[in-house]
C-alpha cells in the first residue's frame, strides 16, 4: 500500500551491517522452530511494517492534537492573567480611597520571599533563604514599591507573554526517544505476542541481542538516533508496571 511506502523501502534499501546481522538471527531463530520459515517471516514482516507505520501517523496526530491543546492553554492563561489583574486593580482603587491599600497590593520582592517561604519544595526554600533571602530583604528595604512594577504589572506581563505563546521548537514536534519506543513497542510486541501464542510466530522469533533489536527499530521506525539504551529503557519500563 501506498501509505506503507517509506517503511517498505526503508527495509528493503537498509545496508546497515546491525540490522542485517539482526535479520539472519531472526531468520535462524524461525528455522530452528518451523523449520520452514516462509510464512513466519511474511507475517512478521508486514507487522514490522504495519505498526511502523500507522505509528508515524497516530503519533503525528497525537503531537498534533496536544500542540493544539498547548496553544489554547496559552490564551486561556493569558485571558485569566487579564482578568486578575483587573479585579486587583479595582481592589487598589478602593484600598487607596478609603485608606487601606497596602491590603491590595505587595512589592514584588517580599511576594518572591513569601512564595519561597510558603510554595516552594524544601530544598528550594532552603537555597532562597540561605543564599538569596537576605539581598531580597535588602532592596526592598532600600527601595520603596513606587521603583518596582507592581502586582498587577507583572500580572500583565505574564498576561502579554502567554497571549504572544512560547514557541515549539522542530525537535519538539517529535517524539522523545524513549516515549517513540515504548509507544511503539508496547504494541508491537503484544501483537507478536498474539501471534505465538496462535503458533504462527515462534516464541523465540525475536530472541536476539539488544543492540540487534535497537538497529531494527532504529530503522523501522526511520530514526537513527535509537540506540540500545532505549531498548534496556522499555525492557525497564515493562518491568515496573509488572510489580
């Protein structure tokens, strides 16, 4: 089919000595438990290809889908960021008229210092106050609020920052690695595992060395920078959900 193109001449073009090496051992593991091989290899042939496949488009559709997700975050982020500022500067209006407008607004710093002391993970409050804190504590001392943006100024920044996005690079539009293999892996080895279990594949097809393996991933799914350390990470992976 015209949609398994690239997969198919990826395959068939690949003089790469890793893989070819991984395809004699997978070869050698179906003669030696059917003896005939030719019908194990057009079934796990077209599933290598099948699952490459429709990999490249549900992934790129699901990347596609949270990108989408992504930007709509932003504006909505943004338009709560607008909003918020607005109601505290009408907080600031009345706390000026009637005498109280400390209550409504705070300098910036001592809002930093206070999010260390309140939000921040132990660690964090740790570094700040001994490293940070007291320079902190220092200009605001020095300065008065009137040298500093205020609340609702950073407020409105955050608002103008979302609201122009934060842009996706190329790089992540696609897949990390490790997330590649396991999406790719998880269902194409339960779909082997099927076919062994229905004899048409022998339990021992895929009984190779992980390096093997990685070199037939790394051109399957048409991404040279797999290696076998993405294959021990999946290998883990599938180990963990099992305890």
């Amino acid at each position: 089919m015209k949609r398994d193109k690239p997969v198919v001449e990826r395959l068939l073009d690949c003089r790469d000595s890793g893989f070819i090496q991984a395809f004699e051992h997978i070869d050698e593991n179906i003669e030696k438990s059917l003896g005939s091989g030719g019908l194990a290899w057009v079934i796990f042939l077209q599933m290598l290809v099948e699952y490459s496949t429709d990999y490249a488009r549900e992934k790129k559709k699901e990347i596609s889908d949270a990108k989408n997700e992504y930007d709509e975050k932003l504006a909505e982020i943004s338009k709560t960021a607008d909003s918020l500022s607005r109601q505290i500067k009408a907080a600031q209006l009345l706390a000026s008229k009637y005498g109280f407008f400390e209550s409504a607004d705070c300098h910036p710093f001592k809002l930093i210092k206070n999010a260390a002391d309140n939000q921040a993970d132990s660690e964090t409050r740790h570094r700040f106050n001994d490293r940070i804190a007291d320079g902190v504590n220092d200009a605001r001392r020095g300065f008065d609020l009137k040298y500093f943006p205020d609340i609702p100024n950073i407020i409105d920044e955050i608002s103008r920052q979302y609201s122009m996005g934060f842009k996706v690079s190329d790089d992540a539009m696609t897949p990390k690695k490790a997330g590649k293999i396991n999406f790719f892996c998880e269902h194409f080895f339960k779909a082997i595992d099927h076919q062994i279990e229905t004899r048409q594949l022998p339990s021992t097809i895929l009984n190779i060395a992980e390096q093997e393996l990685a070199d037939v991933l790394r051109v399957s799914l048409g991404d040279e920078s797999i290696n076998v350390q993405d294959v021990k990470n999946f290998k883990q992976s599938q180990k963990k959900k099992k305890v």
